[in-house]
C-alpha cells in the first residue's frame, strides 16, 4: 500500500470558499415562484426575508429591469429590498407585479 507523501503545500493548504448567491439559481419564472412558494410557506410571518426573496428574483431578472417595469428607481427597489429594507405594501405589490408572479390566497 503506497502512502502519499506530505508535502509542505498540501500540509497548509486551505479550502477556498466563494459566497452563494441563490439568485444565480433562479433561472426561470417557475423557480422563481416556487422560491418565493417557500418562503410564504416557511417563513409567513418573516416580511423582512420575503422582501429579501423578493430581492434576490429581482436580482436574477435583472434589477434594472424590474425596477423600471415596477415604476420605481434601482435604488430605491434595491433599498426596500435589502436586508434592512422595510417595503410599503404597495412596493411590494408593484414589484410582484414586475416579478410576474401571483400570491395566491387559501384558506389555513
């Protein structure tokens, strides 16, 4: 049985990591809903991490673009939707809009 030889290298090396950013895998309008999906369905009364979800489809459509199709400035969507963002209702129905996605009501 050959052993690997240690080298000073591979004794100090270290794992690389890169931040995940969930919007670069939010590829279609059908991936975007169902994230949203679950946010509504875990997460209910956290208005601060669906407003973040909101950003993050946002993000992956394309900022610019939803903010324009929202009636609203890049800056401002990109402050609602922050993580210490704090969206009007009507905001984030704008921006639902943009999304081209629905909420959909049941009852509990």
């Amino acid at each position: 049985m050959a052993r690997a030889a240690k080298t000073k290298d591979s004794a100090t090396a270290r794992t690389k990591t890169i931040a995940y950013d969930v919007a670069e895998q939010l590829r279609t309008p059908e991936e975007m809903a169902a994230y949203l999906d679950a946010w509504l369905e875990e997460a209910p009364e956290d208005a601060a991490g669906i407003a973040r979800a909101l950003g993050d489809i946002a993000r992956a459509k394309g900022m610019s673009q939803v903010a324009r199709d929202a009636g609203l400035s890049r800056e401002s969507l990109y402050k609602a939707l922050s993580e210490n963002g704090n969206p009007s209702f009507a905001t984030v129905l704008k921006v639902v809009r943009a999304l081209g996605v629905k909420f959909h009501a049941h009852a509990a």
